[in-house]
C-alpha cells in the first residue's frame, strides 16, 4: 500500500515532484515491484535526514494516529490514553504520538516483550492481554479519557467498561476478528463519544487533513522527536516471509520489503 522510492520519469503535463527526488506515496497497491505509476498528487517528498526504510512504512501508520488522536479525539495534554494492540504497526505510532501530545499513555499488548517496546515508544504504565484483567486495571489507574482500537471485540468492551465520562473511544480495525456490538444505554448514562475513523477517506473527503498532519510528523521527525519501529527489513523475495510475520502478529511496528 506505501512505497518509498526515487522518481525516474513524469507524465504529461506533471512539474511536481522532479524527477531524482526520492517520494513516499500512498498508492493503495503495487508496492511490491521494481516500478509503479501513481497520481504525481499521492507524493510525498521525504526529508533528507529519513532513510528510505523508514520512510516506506512512516505515513500510513504515523498518519493514522496522528488524525484520529489530534483531528478526531482532540486529545489534551494530561489526558489519559488506553491504546491497544500497542505493539502493532499503528499501536506503537499512538503511543509514540500520545507522549509527545502531553497525554498519560496506557499501552495494552500480549508479552513482556510487545510491552517493552512500548514501553520504549513512551507508554507510562503497561498492561498484558493475555494475563491482566484491562477493565480492573485501568480504573485502578484513573480511567481512560481517550480509548484508541485498532483491535475490538473484548478487549473494547472491558476498555469502554474503563473509560472516564465525557471519554472518546477509536474503533479503528478489528484484528481480533470480531467487530464490537456497542451498547447505547452505557454510551448514554457515561456520556461517551464513540468515534468512527477511516484515514484512507480523507484523500477524497478532505485532503488537507493529510498533508496538515503530513507536515506536522515530518517536523517532529525532523527534531528527532519520532523513532520508526521496524523489527523485520527482508528482501522482495521473502516477501511471504513478511506477511506471514504480520498474519501470526510475531511483528512489532512495521515490515519493510526492499529491492
């Protein structure tokens, strides 16, 4: 789906991005091939300062977060943030991202292993979800004022279970495989604020959203400030290597293919 690589020609009538700059688009598909063609109007130039590796697996992720925490939730400093699955491709990037805006970050993720990398990206206090009770721990911890899903089914249940009132929760995918049934009577009496969020829309509804949020990631890469996780780099031909790390969840942050 997002490919780094360097422009080698244009079509007609295109004058940005130039030829021998290297881009980071967002092409949906044909990423794994020696070229693709995609609209000049999905590249992105990357910083000089940004290894092509890292910047293959930086806007998808890091974007996501960034819009559903900032656009979306309107995260405050202070505010304490239960993210889940947090040692996955977007998970890492929220508890990455929630340090740097200010919040208390709560990062849930099965193992002591998962949960030391986020431990390193910024999270405050750890949670096991293969051995903790979530729903317990977090109201031990105060409550979550801000719930980020990349997971569903119970683990969303016992973290709306755990959210403060006035609290916002992201359902943003449903790796567990089972999407969650939402109950009215709870949003009402806690006064919650579920919040439907698909990043990829906002290339048709509402570009700006992006490329505000793509300029603000690219600043606080820039300052040093974000640190791209990427535990598995492997060449095009061990690419079903790849995605069966991710389809067996043995990945943390990203997997890169190169050429």
């Amino acid at each position: 789906m997002e490919i780094c690589g360097t422009v080698e020609a244009l079509g007609e009538g295109v004058t940005s991005p130039s030829v021998g700059q290297r881009v980071v688009v967002v092409g949906g598909q044909g990423g794994l091939a020696d070229y693709g063609c995609f609209p000049a109007a999905r590249c992105t130039l990357v910083p000089e300062n940004m290894p092509s590796v890292e910047a293959a697996g930086f806007l998808i992720a890091y974007g996501t977060s960034h819009v559903a925490l900032d656009y979306k939730a309107n995260l405050k400093p202070g505010e304490r943030l239960l993210v889940l699955g947090a040692s996955g491709g977007v998970g890492l990037t929220a508890v990455e991202l929630g340090h740097i805006m200010g919040a208390e970050v709560i990062a849930c993720a099965r193992g002591g292993e998962k949960l030391a990398i986020a431990r390193l990206a910024g999270a405050d206090h750890l949670i096991d979800s293969e051995t903790d009770d979530i729903r317990t721990m977090v109201k031990n911890l105060g409550g979550a004022d801000v719930v980020y899903d990349p997971v569903g089914g119970d683990q969303f249940t016992a973290a709306m279970r755990a959210t403060n009132p006035d609290g916002r929760l992201l359902p943003l995918g449903f790796a567990s495989g089972t999407v969650p049934q939402i109950p009215a009577n709870i949003l009402m009496v806690k006064n919650l604020t579920v919040i439907g969020f698909y990043w990829g829309a906002y290339a048709r509804l509402k570009p700006s959203v992006l490329t505000d949020s793509f300029v603000q990631l690219f600043r606080w890469y820039e300052q040093g400030r974000l640190k791209p996780h990427i535990s598995h780099v492997l060449p095009l031909e061990r690419t079903n290597e790849a995605l069966e790390l991710l389809r067996t969840r043995r990945a943390t942050g990203k997997v890169v293919v190169t050429l």
